[in-house]
C-alpha cells in the first residue's frame, strides 16, 4: 500500500543477452518504454507520478510481438505526501 502522494517511479530495463522491449503502463495514465533495447544494453526512465489515494499502485508490464520485455527493477520515491 501506498500512501497518497507525488511519487517518481525510477525504472531501469535491459538485458544481456538479448534484445528487447519494456513497456510500463500505471493506472493513473503514465507509461514509458516501448523502444527497443539492444542486447548488453540497459536504459532508464523516471516517470512522474500523482497516486491521488491510499493503496496500491497498479502498474501493467508489456511487450511487443516478435520481443521479451526486460524489467529489472523499479524504484519508487514518494516526495510529497498529499
């Protein structure tokens, strides 16, 4: 459970072995990925994020056809409890 609040989501994706394709989708709108990441390589992304009430937030991790999405984790920063 989350507590309401200004939220950044730190995301990093990638993978060693091979490419692929992270797509991130939050319930309050937000989503980021979708680019294709070359084997070896890892990207990042800080999502923006107002979670408007108490409780979970709910995020959906998709990919393309043809590609794995990669997801190694996500780091969730409140700085502004509402």
């Amino acid at each position: 459970d989350a507590p309401a609040g200004q939220y950044e989501l730190f995301v990093v994706s990638g993978d060693e072995g091979e490419d692929s394709v992270t797509i991130l989708n939050c319930d309050e709108g937000r989503h980021c990925g979708g680019e294709t990441i070359k084997a070896g390589s890892y990207q990042y992304k800080v999502i923006p994020l107002v979670h408007e009430n108490d409780g979970n937030i709910k995020l959906d991790i998709s990919t393309v056809a043809g590609k794995k999405w990669k997801l190694n984790y996500i780091l969730v920063n409140l700085y502004k409890q509402l």
